[in-house]
C-alpha cells in the first residue's frame, strides 16, 4: 500500500489489531480512529475507509476557523462525528 501522511498501518503478528490507524494534529487537538482489517473486510478496505475519513477532515479543517488559535467546538464536534 501506498504511504499517506497522518495514516499508518498495524501489522503485528502478536497484536490483536490489524489495520489502519488515522491520527491528525490541528491547532492544539489530536484527532485519531482505527480502522480494523477485520471490521472493514480486508487491508484495501479498511485502507479505503480511512482515506475517505483523512480526506473529509482536511476539508472541514482547511476551512475552519479558529478563535485564539483553537478550533471552535463546532468543528470539534463536526470531527467527532466524522470519526464516530
């Protein structure tokens, strides 16, 4: 698979978990969800679901706005439930 920045894969032989992890750091908050090989059908798929939730969080991040350098809750809250 091809490498893209904030997603990484777990592929541990004595790990009970077998997939994608997406992880992003905006103004102060860390943002992160697991994507399971099993849950999602397989590496391509759970590949697939991440990419789409990465892409989604990058467009709700390049347009929020931030207030004293943070994000408003309402784009937490946005992000959240992306990752739910």
């Amino acid at each position: 698979m091809k490498s893209i920045k904030n997603l990484t894969r777990f592929t541990y032989e004595t790990a009970a978990f077998q997939g994608w992890r997406l992880s992003i750091s905006r103004a102060g908050a860390v943002f992160t969800k697991y994507f399971s090989d099993k849950k999602h059908g397989g590496e391509k798929e759970s590949f697939a679901a991440a990419e789409s939730a990465l892409a989604s969080l990058n467009e709700i991040l390049e347009g929020a706005k931030r207030v004293n350098g943070k994000h408003t809750a309402a784009t937490i809250r946005k992000i959240e439930k992306i990752l739910e």
